[in-house]
C-alpha cells in the first residue's frame, strides 16, 4: 500500500552514539526506503549499510512493517529491553517508538499518533539547586576546611598555613569537575562543570559531616560499632556520589549507571571485608576510635574497674594464640 500527498506521514530521525537527533526527513510518502544509494528516501553514508538496506511501509492492518533488502549485516530493532535482529529479506512489524539500527547508523520513526515523551528538566536531582546554592556551599566547605586545620593547629600556626588546605583542595575539585565535565562533553555533547562541581560539594560535606556524627554517637552513647562503620559508611556514600556523576553523564541510563555502581561497591565491600578478615581476624578494619570526644557530650555511664579488668581477661587467652601463630608463620627452619 503507497500513499503520498503533502501531509506530513511520520518522520524519522537519525540518531548519534549518545542519542542526539543529528538529522530529521520527514515522511510524505511510502514505503520509506533507507540506505546507502542516493535514490533512497533517508541516505546513510554508513560503510556497513547495503545500497537498498531496508524499506518501512504500513501493511494491510495498519502497523507499521520492516523489511530488509539484499543486506549482509541486517537491522538490529531496540523498543525499551526488547532487541531482535532481521536478517538479509525478512520482515517484522513495528513497535511504536522502536528503533533501528542498521549499520553504525541510528534510526528512529515517530508516527503523527505516537506519543511525545515528557519534558525533561535541564539538572535534575542533587545536581539542580538555586543559584545561591553553590556559593553557599562553597563558603560552608571552606568553613569547615579551616575549622578542622585549627582544630588541628596550634598557637604556632601562621595564616599562611590556613590557606594550603584550601588552595590543595581548590586544584583537586578543579581537576575533578573538569574530569566529568570532559566526560559529559563526550557523551552528551555539553561541557557541564557546575552540576558536577554541585555534587562535588554536597557529598564532600555529606562525607565529613557522618563521619563526625559517627565519631560522637560512638562516644557519646559507647556504641564502638558506629565508629567501626565509619569506612563503610564513607564507601557507600561515595558510592552514591559516583552515582550521582554518572547519571549526568549518562541521562538515558540511569539504571544501568546505579547497577554498575552497586554491584562494584558490594564486590568492593566484600573484598575488604575478606581481606581484613584474613590479616586481623575480623570483618571491620578500625578497632578503636580515632578521636576521642570532650568528656561532657559522654551520655553512657562509664564502666566499673572491676568490670574492665574481666573484659580485659578475656582477651589474654586469644591474643597469646594469635601471637603464637604469628610466630609459628615467622619461623624458618
């Protein structure tokens, strides 16, 4: 069945690597003919597309029909996770909004009655905000960054002393928005630094801030776990983090992108785990706090004397066969 007039029928648009419509032809006649021939309705300069690779016209019922000539390579269809391949003069039907392809060249047929996708926002998520958003959070992680050189200092400290950290954490921000800027110029096509920058920004703190929490909910409630969590907590933060990145970089997959993240940082966790297993003999790396909190934010009551040594009693026994091994293991004949 050939109709033709001026009417616009449907219209197809070839596609980039990354998605991005880079040519549209609109369809007033059928069948559309697509290959590398001039003849053809939509012409792919493709090395891998035949002269007359494939041809689409509706059939009797109406639904749209794929058909493909004399071609070595075929057309590969995708509709969402579906994906079936056509072989050199076999024929299908159409799923709206499929997509082809055929060669290294991209393919997609919208119908008049097809429905349009939702409008998508420019930033979505962490990466969007106000634009009062990133200065503030510019100025709180600067705060923070010289609150803890002080905190770490001592009457000596020169001024001068306070702006390393600074200018240290300036260049690796830099180099580290401009790593996913370069990364979103490749796959979206846009240089995008300010999304990434944001993020950058909001983890950063995210990350300081639990493991402070962390440190002071160990202490104050003698809860020792929390702060052996510590680690883990940092890693699967990051792990957001990267998400996050990701998801920018990668919009039309979003998730494939949490997928990948979340099956590395469960092989990564457990990695660990086994690893520090196998040197200490125990699943968490830290075994004491790293910082000891002011005396007035302890909530918990403190321990008898009497209690402490008995605890400690019981742990004569398993260190003198933890040290025998590791002598045993020490010894060469």
């Amino acid at each position: 069945m050939v109709r033709a007039g001026r009417e616009r029928l449907a219209q197809a648009e070839v596609v980039d690597a990354v998605g991005h419509g880079v040519r549209l032809i609109d369809v007033r006649a059928w069948p559309l003919t697509i290959g590398r021939a001039i003849d053809n309705h939509v012409v792919l300069p493709d090395p891998h597309v035949a002269a007359h690779h494939a041809s689409v016209a509706p059939d009797a019922d109406g639904p749209l029909r794929l058909s493909v000539g004399d071609s070595r390579n075929g057309v590969r269809v995708e509709h969402g996770r579906k994906r079936f391949h056509l072989g050199a003069n076999e024929h299908a039907i159409l799923p709206a909004g499929a997509r082809l392809h055929l060669g290294h060249s991209r393919l997609l047929l919208r119908l008049p009655h097809d429905p349009v996708p939702v409008e998508l926002p420019l930033l979505h998520g962490l990466a969007a905000g106000s634009r009062w958003l990133l200065p503030g959070l510019a100025v709180l992680a600067a705060a923070w960054l010289l609150a803890a050189r002080w905190i770490g200092g001592n009457a000596d400290t020169q001024w001068n002393e306070y702006l390393a950290p600074l200018l240290a954490a300036g260049a690796v921000l830099f180099v580290w928005c401009l790593v996913w800027g370069l990364a979103s110029k490749l796959f979206t096509g846009r240089f995008t630094l300010t999304p990434h920058l944001r993020l950058t920004l909001v983890f950063g703190l995210i990350m300081q801030a639990l493991d402070l929490l962390l440190m002071m909910l160990a202490f104050s409630l003698d809860w020792p776990l929390l702060s052996h969590l510590r680690p883990v907590a940092t890693f699967v933060v990051g792990a957001v983090w990267l998400t996050q990145h990701l998801q920018q970089v990668l919009p039309k997959h979003p998730r494939a992108a949490a997928a990948w993240v979340a099956a590395c940082t469960v092989l990564g966790l457990a990695v660990t785990a086994v690893s520090t297993w196998r040197q200490h003999d125990r699943v968490l790396d830290d075994l004491y706090a790293p910082n000891l909190m002011p005396p007035a934010w302890r909530l918990a009551r403190g321990a008898r004397v009497e209690q402490m040594l008995n605890d400690l009693r019981t742990l004569e026994q398993p260190l003198r066969e933890r040290a025998a091994r590791a002598q045993a293991e020490d010894y060469e004949p």
